[in-house]
C-alpha cells in the first residue's frame, strides 16, 4: 500500500500590515488545513510587556515560570483588552505544540520580529518550510501608521497627527526594524539549515495579480489550489477554528484585524500615496527599510 503523501507544514514569517490574516483566511478554504495564528508574536509581545512592567525579563521556557509566565499573560491582556492565555504563549510551549501538529497541511502565520536574536530562535519549530511574506514599505509604514494610531488614540496625547512618530512613539512594537528583522530571520534560517530555499512572497504581487501568484504559490509549496480561492465567506466565524494565543483576539482587536477577518476577496493593488504626502515617519523608515526589502525580492516567488 502506498504511503501516505508527506504533510505540509509552512511558516509564514511576515511583518505588520502585509495582507497575511487576509491570506491565511483565503487559505482556510483548504480542506484540512490547521491554522496556527501568530503563537510568537504574542509570546514576544508578552516578554515585552513583562519586561516593561517588571524591570525583568520574561522567561522563555513555561516548566518551572509558570507563575511569571501568568503574571505576562495578565499583563498583555490588561494592555490589548483581550484574554490571553498563559499556557500559549510560553516560547517553549509554542515550539512543542507547533512540532506536534497533526492537520494534514499546517499553515502558522507569525512575525519576524518575535524571533530576533539567538536565544529565541532556539524555539523555531523544527520541520517546517519557511516562507517570507514581504511588501512595499511605503505601504506597510503607511498602513500600520494609521492602525496603530487607531489602536493607541494617541491622536488625544499627542494633540496633532502630524507630531506622532512611530520610530519614537511606538513602545508596542520594534517598527523602526520590521524590514531588517525579515531580512535576517530570513538569512538565518538559510544558513542555519532550517530551510536552504525558504519562499518570499511579495503581497503587492498578489494583489496584482491573486489567481497568477496564488496557484504558483501553492504549487510550490504543496497546497492544493482551484480559483474558488480568490473568493471566500466574509464572516468572521473561520477564526473559530484557528488556534491562537487567545480564543479572541482577532474579534478582540478590530484595529488590527477587522478589515482582513471581514474581507471576501483580495482587493485590487492601488496607486502608492505620493512621496510629498508621506508624513516624514513613514518617508524616513521607508527609505531605511528599502534596502531589505530589495534584497528579499531578489528571492521573491
């Protein structure tokens, strides 16, 4: 009898405001699939908020911090109005529950940023192909800008829009390093043998062109691909079955996600906002960010 065909098992290592949630409802049409939603990104975002509110830095392994580990669960729940829990997001507890996944494909969405450096790449799950999912600065900046100030209502402390800005303002994420955090996850897990041909995707090609870059997409890795794809359900309820660092957080966190988790289709690529309209935030991390970026499409699909 003919064995049973190997399992896919893919990351999609991203950065904020890259149509990623857009992408992995799309693909939840995919019989079979397992969705994990950024188990990482909410561990990091839990040692940052523990190291903030505690002077110390949050552990990394669960066994032994469970008590810590509580206490920054209940801390980044206060902060996101959200209920995060503590058994998830433990970087150890991730990597084990991510290498024991069963779903016949397994598709985890997370940052870059949540693995910066040599003491959280430890807790990269083996046995996944990586992708890198990219998009324009200009965009991603511009996106993320009006978001986060959604998110804050810093409009209110800050008095003016134009005063904001996100290299010194944004205390929740490392915006300044979105682009170089991708580019260096994607050159670590290149040499060190996770994954010697990990995939760069470029969002705006997608949006360019969704039937094109979407089968090739899944071909390459392994997905099974029909147009019935490039249009899904609107409602919301395909976040249920997601396993995520809390069973809310995408219905919790309307700034962030409504747009995408209530989205039914890839919306046309439109006309980038003028470099004389960007507020000068965006201009100066774009323009630091672009040489990342060119480097990754150098790879692109």
């Amino acid at each position: 009898m003919a064995s049973d065909p190997t399992p896919v098992r893919l990351i999609v290592w991203c950065l904020p405001r890259t149509i990623s949630t857009a992408i992995v409802k799309c693909l939840s049409a995919i019989e079979g699939l397992e969705v994990w939603f950024e188990p990482l990104c909410y561990s990091a975002l839990a040692a940052r908020t523990y190291e903030f509110a505690c002077g110390r830095e949050a552990p990394l392994v669960y066994e032994g911090n469970e008590e810590a580990i509580a206490s920054a669960a209940a801390i980044l729940s206060s902060m996101i109005g959200s209920k995060i829990d503590a058994d998830r997001i433990a970087y150890s507890t991730v990597k084990k529950d991510l290498e024991s996944a069963g779903g016949k494909y397994v598709l985890v969405k997370d940052m870059a940023f949540a693995v910066r450096d040599d003491s959280t790449r430890a807790f990269i799950p083996a046995g996944f192909r990586h992708v890198f999912l990219v998009r324009h600065p200009v965009r991603a900046y511009s996106s993320y800008r009006k978001a986060y100030l959604k998110i804050t209502n810093l409009l209110r402390d800050v008095g003016e829009e134009t005063s904001f800005d996100l290299e010194v303002d944004d205390v929740a994420l490392p915006s300044k390093t979105f682009y170089e955090d991708l580019y260096s996850l994607w050159k670590y897990v290149r040499e060190s043998g996770l994954d010697p041909d990990p995939i760069v995707l470029d969002a705006d090609d997608l949006l360019a062109k969704p039937s094109e870059v979407l089968s090739k997409f899944c071909r390459q890795v392994g997905l099974p691909y029909s147009d019935s794809l490039l249009q899904w359900d609107s409602s919301t309820a395909v976040a249920d079955s997601w396993k995520a660092p809390g069973e809310a957080v995408t219905k919790d966190l309307v700034t962030m996600y409504e747009t995408a988790m209530k989205s039914s289709c890839f919306m046309p690529l439109t006309e980038p906002i003028p470099r004389g309209q960007l507020p000068n935030d965006v201009a100066r991390l774009s323009d630091a960010s672009m040489k990342f970026y060119e480097k990754l499409l150098k790879s692109k699909l």
